[in-house]
C-alpha cells in the first residue's frame, strides 16, 4: 500500500514538472493546497486509467508496437493523458491538456520524471 501512495506521490511530481515545462498543460488552482490536491487526484486518475486500459491497448495494437519499434507507445501515453484531462474536466478538478501536441510531449516528461524517480526511490524492485 505504501508503494503505490508513494507512486501516485511521484506521478503527482511529475505532472507537476510538465505543467511547468509544456504549455497547453494547465493546473489553475487558486491556492497551492488546491493545486497540490488538484495533482495528486490527477495522479490518481491517471493511475487508474494506465493500469485498466494501457493492457488492453497492448494487445490490440500489438502490432503497431512492433511495426513502429515501440514509438507508438508514445502516442499511446499522449492519448490516455488526454483522456485523463477530459476525466478530470467531468469531474471539476482544474486540470486541462490543451490539445495533442501538448499531450504527447507531457507524456514524455511525464514517463522520464516517472521512471528517474522510480528508479532513485526503489519502486521497480
């Protein structure tokens, strides 16, 4: 159980860093409580989503995967941070990715942050 708080904590990192660093990935939070909240519920949803459909994804598109030598899972991440925006979005939470491109290079920084800060914390043993 605590790694995946621990898990949900460094996604949260994450997107934090790809609103910093990508325009059209917007946190409008008034207050950085609301803010810090607003991420971590987006970290959750965004787990949520990654563990139920990125599976299932694989399979279906088993074969992009090998025709693109894995590069389509980059336009795979970029469409579930979308969906994770438009979840939000239902759900009142001031969380918006603005467009594609936005989209794809925040899941890049996204996946990198994820995988150094797993990588230094241990949570891939």
């Amino acid at each position: 159980m605590i790694k995946v708080i621990v898990k949900i904590l460094v996604v949260a990192a994450a997107l934090w860093v790809a609103t910093k660093v990508v325009d059209g990935i917007v946190v409008s939070g008034s207050t950085t409580t609301e803010t810090a909240v607003t991420l971590l519920a987006v970290a959750l949803i965004f787990g949520i989503i990654n563990t139920l459909l990125k599976p299932i994804i694989k399979v279906v598109g088993c074969a992009f995967y090998v025709v693109t030598l894995g590069l389509f899972a980059l336009v795979v991440n970029a469409g579930l941070l979308l969906l994770t925006s438009w979840i939000a979005n239902q759900i009142d939470l001031p969380f918006e990715v603005i467009g594609f491109w936005a989209a794809f290079w925040g899941a890049i920084i996204i996946g990198l942050i994820s995988w150094l800060l797993d990588l230094i914390l241990g949570l891939d043993d």
